[in-house]
C-alpha cells in the first residue's frame, strides 16, 4: 500500500493528512494552530491588518506530519512511514512574504523578526486597498487584457497591492527583499531545498489568479507596466520566475533535513502548490459543471472548463486561469471574503447570550426560525466583497431590527446574508455561459452545520452535496502528491480512486425557497445601493417589505 | 408648608413624588413596577403590540402614595399627610382603555380580565398600522386640517389608529365599550369618582396631540368624517367629551374611598392629567425658546410658544395643541419612538460581552472611542420613526460591521444614532421658525449617563442642560396640582418656585462635532433613502466614507 501527505495550511492551522492512494482512506491526520499572533493571525490597530509569522509554517509541518505518522501507525496495522511516496502542499492566498538571496523569509532574520511589514500577508490583509484601486486603473488604461482575467478588478487582497503598499510603507522591508513570494511557493521550496529565488517553481495557481501571471502575454505583468507603478517593481519582476506550473508537477524532493526532522523518506516528490480552495476542489472531485464551495472563514467557489472551449470574461470574478485546478482546464475562481469569519465575529466579539452564547447554541435557536419571520435582512460584506463588486471599501449591514430582535434571529440573517452572496456569484457565472449543473460544499461548516447547507439550499434553490473528506483540501494536496509520485497517471484518475461524495444531500424547501426569493429581491436592492456607482433609486420599499414578508411567515 | 403630590405613569413604574410647593424639595417618592406582563407589559407573538393591565394603574397609585407619605415622614420632621393639598396626574399616551357605562374598564370586569383588547393599549402598541394609514389617507382627503395640525400623518401609535383596530379586529370588545379613555383621564378620574362617561374632564394634552381634538373645529373630528372610517365610530364621537382642558383645572376631588386608602384628605383637588413628557416639559421649566427633551425608553421632545403669534404647521411633529403644555401656550410635541429601548434592547435581548455585559460596561467601554472611530452607523428606528417621518414601517439599521467590531462599539453608535434623530427633529422645528435657543434634557437617561449628554452634545453642536430634578414628569405634575390646589396663582409661579437646573453643562467639543457633522451627512443619507419616497440616488459612498471618517479618527 502507498500513502501520500497532504499539507494544508489554512488561516489560523496546517493539518497533514495522510491518504491511501488506492482507496482514498485517510489514515492519520494531525492539526496544529500556528504559534504566533490570534489564532495565529498577527493583528494591530488597523482592521486591514492581518500578518503571520512564516516560522510557523515550517515548525507546523515537522510538527504536523510526526503527528499524522504516529497517528496512521496506530490506525493501520504495520503502517510504515516509508510507505508514504509523496507530499503535496497547499495554503492561503495570496499570502506573499519577502526573502532574501538564499529564499529566507526576512522576517526569520534577526533584523526583521518583529517587522510586520516582513511577515507574511495574509490573504485578507487589506492594507493595500489604495494600491489595488492604483492597480486597477493603471492596468484599466495600460493593460485592460490584466483585468479582463481576474473580474475587471485587482483586488488589494492580491499579491502586487501588498507587495506596493509595502514599497510605499515600509520601503526598509521592501529594499531588504530580494524578492517576494507565495507562500504557496515558499513552502514547497523550504521542504525542497529550492528556495533560493530563481530555483522553486511557482505555483500557477498563485501567480495566475494573483498576480495576473498568463503565458499569453508572457507570464507576469510586464516591466514598462510595473515601472508606471514604481521603478523598483520592474526590479522586483527580475527576480520572479519565469514559468509557472500546475500542481501535477514535481517542485523537488523532500530534504535530508526534513527527512530526519520527520521520519519521511528523503527524495519523495513534493507537489508544486496550490491554494487550499483549488485543491479541496481537487479533492472534491470538480469536473466541468460541478460548481465546489469551500466554506471556512470566507468561501472559495471553483468551477472548471475545458481549455477547448471558447469562455467569455467573467466581470467580478477572481479569476481564468490555466491549470490552476485541473491540468489541462481553465480554472474559475470566486469567493466571498467572509462566511464562517463572520459567524465567528458574532460569537467571538459580540458574545451574545452571554454564557449561553456560542454557536452550537445559536446554531440550534436559529433553526427554529422560519424563512423571512425575523424580518432581518444582512449584506456579508464585514470582509468587504469578492465577488461579484471585487471592492473591500464595503462593510457590514444589518437591517430589520425591531426591539425585540434575538440574537438567533441575527445569527440565522448572517448566514443567510452569505447565502445570498453565494446565490449572487452563482447567477453571475450563468449569466455568462458557464452552467452550474450541481454544488458540492466543503469545508468545515459543510462538513459540520446541517442548518447552514440547509439555508443554503433553500436559497439556492438547489440540492447541496457535501464532500465525503472533511478535510478536502488536504486530500486535493494528497491527490496531487499522488501524481507527482507516479501512483495515478494523471489526476482525473487520483480524483476517481481517492475522492466522492457524502450520502447526504439537503434539499430545497420549495415554500422557504419562494420566501427567500422575496428576501434576495431585498438583498439585490441593498447589494446595488450600496455597492454599486450606477443604481439609482430609493429604498423606501426594503424595511416595508421586510416587514411584510415577516408578517407573512409569522401568520 | 403645604406639598403635593406627583403621579407619574411610566412604561413599566409609576411614581409618587412628594414636594414642597414653596422651595419644590422633594421629600417623599415611591415606586412600583406594573404588576402584569414583562415588566409592567404585556406581549404577544406580534411585535406590534404592547399592552397594560389597568388595575395595575390603581394599585400602583394606592402602593406608591403610601409608601411616598412613609418616606416624607421621615424626610420631614412632622410631616403630616394632611399637608398634601392636590394631587397633578401624568401618564403616558396615546394609551387609552375600553370601559363601560360606568367608567369601568372592561379588562376590570370577569368577561373581558384577560382580553389583550380590553387592556390599555400602551403607547407604544403599533398594532393599527394599517388604520393609520386609513385615517391619514382620509383626513387628507377630507379633512386635511386634522393633519396639518399633526404633522402630517396619523400615527398608529394615537387614539383613533387603536379604537379602529380592535373595531376591525376584536369586535366584541368594541361592542361592549361605551367609550374609549385616555389612561390620563381615566386615572384622575377613577380619583375622584368621576370616571362616568359623560363626567371625566378630558385632557387637551392627550385629545389634542392624539386623537385630533381641537377648539377650532369643535372639539374631535367630526361625525361625518369618523362614519367614513366605521359607522360605529361615529356612535362613539357621541360618547367623547364635548370640552378638553389643560392641567391647571381641577379634574375633581379625591374620593373618600381613595382618602381611606391612602392617607390622604378627602376632598383635595386632582388636577386634569397630561402626559408624562408634557408635564416632564413643565418640571423642567419649559419657556418659549427652550426645548425640553425628556429621554427614556422612547424620547419626548416639547417646544412651547406663545398663542399670539402666527405659529407655521411644521410637517413630521406630532402636534400643536394649545394648552397641552402651559396654559394659553402652543405646545409643539416631537419624539422618537425609541431611544433608552434601544439601549435596553442591545443589553437585554442581545446580551453582549457575556456576563461582562450591561448598561454600565458598556458605557465605560463605549466612552474609550472616539467619534467616528468605529466605522460605524446606526438608524434609531427600532421601533419605527416617530418625527420626522411619522412610519411605524420602518426598522432599525447598523452599518459599517468589520470582522472586529465590538459591542461597545455598537453600543456607542446606537447611541449616537438616537442623537442624530434628535438633531433632526431641531433642525426641522428651526426651518419652519421655531427657534431652539437651549436645550434641556430629562428623564432617567439625561439624570443617569453623562456619556449619552456628552454624546448629544458633540452632535447637536449645543450645550445639553439637565433638569434639576430626576423625576421631572412626577415633579410637573406636582406644579400642576400647586395651580389646582391655589398653593400658587399659575403655572409660571408655580414652575419658577419648584423647578430648575442642575449646575452641570455638558459643552459640545468642537472637533467631535466636525467629525460628526460628516457623520451625520450619511445618516441624512440612510434616512432619507431608507425613510421617504422621494429620494433618489444612490449609496455608494456610504460605506466608503465611514471608513475614510474611521481611519481619520483612528490615526
């Protein structure tokens, strides 16, 4: 029997997986909360702010993958950890950090070891809203075939905003760099030894859907457009790679270091990475027409096309990128910037019930609630929007309050709001051609709230699937780990043998399907209004209708 | 020394409150929380409705008296309950009571002790939301004069919206009525024996403000026009008071019975009851020029001004009634629909901060923030919006939600909310030329939070000046019943020996008021798309510029 491991590391954890490449049994698994920060998130005073310490990747993955070996050795009678053939790796993104000559992040030097401007930037870190918006409208005059692959709009969650935004704040940091890459990159490269810039390969899942990376026009934004941003960005493209792969392709073989550290082999493959949403996609079995959710602390929705094909700009959406899934297929990418973050601040800071609170026991009340009878009505843009209005200058809004709204009712309005947000991306990618024919959700909150896929199905209006892993972006890493290491010729047939679907389908409740539609006529007005420079109108009607519509559930 | 005694019916409490009719000490007070309901009221399923249980009324009435005199005993030395000379009564309203045809309420006798229709349908009931719109619609057809005088639209929360409902919809309540009271008719008289329908002095206060009595036309609207509405209003117009009269005429004399129950003399002159802001106006001094905002559960602002001159019908305010204030005075009544019940709403059914929670808490944390700092924006219509826009349709609203908002956070918008409604109804008494020249507040809240005075200050941009006494509705009544019991010769003598200031003014900064002078420019925003049909536009920059307003406070 061969095994791989999958590294996925996720916004406050990394989890390895170990899976049977012929069953797709997961056999051991172990998690690990990074050290540093808030849940392993390093905050400040400036909401946009959110960093990690790349330490906390490499001690994650020796202390991650000791403890998934010792646990497969207790799950499978005479499991050995040379059985294991591969690793595939995927993480947050874009979340890039800078290095030095030799590939070290700056900020395990000891000059920069509490500079936050040297950690990584974690995907939503929104501190180069302004850059995004510079981006956008320099690309938007300079370079409009940028934007038409990545929605119309960079985004300042991206890799370029943050990499300017500290070139303009913290030029120490930037002129220390040698070069800035994904940690998606970096960290292959570490387990690797390929780190030194010019030896890792880069992800074309980061750099195609972040960093308007496309082998049509050469690979990265060009240096005559990098330099209308600034001079020392067209330094910085020097040191970029040339290509970018997919993950079917080896980046290197594990170290002797890491071996030890591990008690993995050394010289397996180890997968070029990719984002933890484009492999549980992976790990979802997506094929064309399969729309995949992961649903954590924000949502990242995937379909995928065949290259064959002839697929229209999709305004709004995060990206078309090449390979960035599936070898071979364009890969589509969408995404809201919050969902389960957002039932977290609601829990975490808000505290309601107090000691009652907690979100078993919200969970629980708001299920008891009916469609429209709280008469809320939530925009879940906390996070700002993804997709489809690619604008971070957009926060949260709550509307139907009376004086005896309940925290369940707000509670069961947070996760409809996302759910009106997750209807919204759908009914812009069927609006331009591609057809979802079915959702497939995974995630935590897939995996674990009932109540939560039940919303979303009568919102939706369609069945929702749930991934059979729940750990689906791990198994995605292990997938291509499976690849690289010559188990599975190709991924289509990884996917066959390692991944499927739960037995559980929820499906819509036609009449709370008809309620919700009246409620997302309500949604469309507010997410226009307020998102939007071109609606024009009143809202006079939305807190009467509102109204009526929970007078209506209530009788 | 002579002293009489205040009857103050709040939402949840009454109060006695003893004074001294010379200096206005106050030297004995009582309170007692309604007996039925949540805290003195009565729900149901519908949040619209709100109603009370009157025996609660004259329970309170006998607990509180006693319980006053007991404390004046001992507050003064020989204090005697034959020194008390009147009795001045304030409720709240438009609550009025189906009752027989003696003068007994229906919710009083066995067939009807628990009908939610035969209670008093407390002020703050929305049930006759539809009959509202009714009655509006019809009296501008018809009788537009009704309206002008009200600001422009009929509210659910007054008398006629009420009587209508239970026509429509608990008719056999409203067949057993013979008439319909005013809770501040209806306790002076069930004092003096006076309760007969046909015997009761009606209050100008209650009848003018709510249910569109006026010397002018002849008293309340006319048969013709309520026959429009229902036949059986009609029949009821035959069973209201022909005259209306202000609180310095006596309603009666107390009745043996109470003088028994009490302590009190027999004999001693009630006065003609009012509503508790009304009088609360008078405790606090009320003058032409000087707005007195009494600010509780939901606020009462009152603006006086002299009979002679020519006084605008100003749009949105929910009256101009002569003698509802002073005798021969105009008295202009605005208000919002609720304000402390916001406050206790976020406290009590969102129950933030867990056990940390509370009023006191969260003002201390909220009084750490800076203007704007939050990102924050909130509408105070909870529970709909009393002035400028007379909607009971209407909800509360919070923008501006980040992944780490706070409670506090919260709190303090909600906070400021309620003080943008308040500047609103200033600036719509000052553009039809009724000048605000200062500002006095009362009521538990002005008495209580500094937090919430500092706070009106920065947004209205004036000093807020407190009333002296912490019961001044209790504290107006007992000037009223000064006037009736001839302890003075009118309610200006009567106000200048008992009433007056506290020493402490809260000062607008003026950097706070610029920041929230931007603020504000967007609450004109939400309210005018949210709360009129005539608003055209859209609210793309809402959300950005709280967070450029937030940034620029937080650094």
């Amino acid at each position: 029997m061969k095994y791989t491991i999958g590294l996925d590391y996720g916004t406050n954890s990394v989890r390895a997986l170990i899976v049977n490449v012929a069953t797709g049994a997961e056999v051991g698994s172990a998690v690990h909360v990074y050290s540093h920060g808030k849940d392993g998130v390093i905050l400040s005073s400036d909401p946009n702010l959110a960093r990690q310490h790349p330490a906390d990747y490499l001690e994650g993955a020796e202390i991650t993958i000791k403890a998934a070996l010792k646990a497969a050795v207790k799950t499978v009678r005479g499991f050995k950890p040379s059985q294991v053939v591969g690793i595939g790796v995927d993480t947050t993104g874009s979340t890039p950090l800078p290095v030095d000559q030799d590939g070290v992040a700056l900020a395990m030097t000891k000059k920069f070891a509490k500079h936050p401007a040297a950690m990584a930037w974690l995907w939503k870190d929104h501190t180069g809203v302004e850059e995004a918006g510079e981006i956008t409208a320099l690309a938007r005059k300079m370079r409009p075939q940028y934007l038409d692959k990545c929605g119309g709009i960079y985004s300042s969650e991206w890799f370029f905003s943050k990499v300017l935004h500290c070139l303009r704040t913290s030029p120490e940091v930037f002129d220390a760099a040698t070069t800035w890459v994904e940690i998606a990159d970096w960290i292959p490269a570490m387990l690797t030894g390929t780190q030194k810039p010019g030896a890792y390969k880069a992800s074309v899942c980061a750099a195609g859907h972040k960093a308007m990376y496309n082998d049509d026009w050469g690979g990265y934004p060009d240096v005559k457009f990098l330099a209308k941003l600034d001079p020392k960005l067209a330094q910085l493209r020097k040191q970029l790679p040339v290509k970018a792969y997919d993950v079917s392709e080896p980046a290197g073989c594990l170290t002797e270091d890491w071996a030890r550290k591990t008690g993995l082999t050394a010289g397996i493959p180890v997968a070029v990475g990719a984002f933890d949403c484009h492999l549980g996609a992976v790990g979802s079995g997506i094929v064309p027409g399969r729309l995949v959710k992961t649903i954590g602390t924000s949502t990242c929705d995937l379909m995928v096309a065949t290259a064959d094909r002839k697929l229209a700009d999709i305004p709004g959406i995060c990206g078309i990128v090449k390979g960035s899934v599936l070898p071979g297929c364009y890969g589509l990418e969408a995404g809201q910037s919050a969902v389960g973050d957002i039932f977290n601040w609601f829990v975490n800071y808000i505290e309601p019930y107090g000691k009652m609170g907690g979100h078993a026991h919200l969970t629980k009340e708001a299920a008891k609630l009916k469609p429209g009878a709280s008469g809320l009505l939530a925009l879940d843009w906390n996070n700002g929007n993804r997709t489809v209005l690619v604008d971070q200058r957009l926060t949260g809004l709550l509307v139907g309050q009376t004086l005896y709204t309940t925290p369940a009712e707000i509670y069961r309005a947070l996760i409809e709001a996302t759910a009106f947000g997750a209807l919204t991306i759908i009914n812009r990618f069927e609006a331009h051609g591609v057809t979802v024919k079915e959702v497939v959700n995974c995630g935590g909150i897939a995996e674990k709230n009932p109540l939560v896929m039940q919303i979303y199905a009568d919102i939706l209006g369609r069945p929702m699937k749930v991934s059979r892993s729940a750990q689906t972006c791990a198994l995605g890493s292990a997938v291509a780990a499976a690849v690289v290491a010559g188990a599975h010729p190709n991924v289509a047939s990884a996917q066959k043998a390692m991944t499927g679907l739960k037995a559980v389908v929820y499906s819509p409740d036609p009449a709370a399907h008809a309620v919700y539609q009246q409620v997302y006529e309500q949604y469309r007005e507010l997410h226009d209004a307020f998102g939007t420079a071109t609606w024009k109108g009143n809202l006079h009607g939305v807190m009467k209708q509102l109204i009526a519509i929970r007078n209506q559930a209530r009788t």
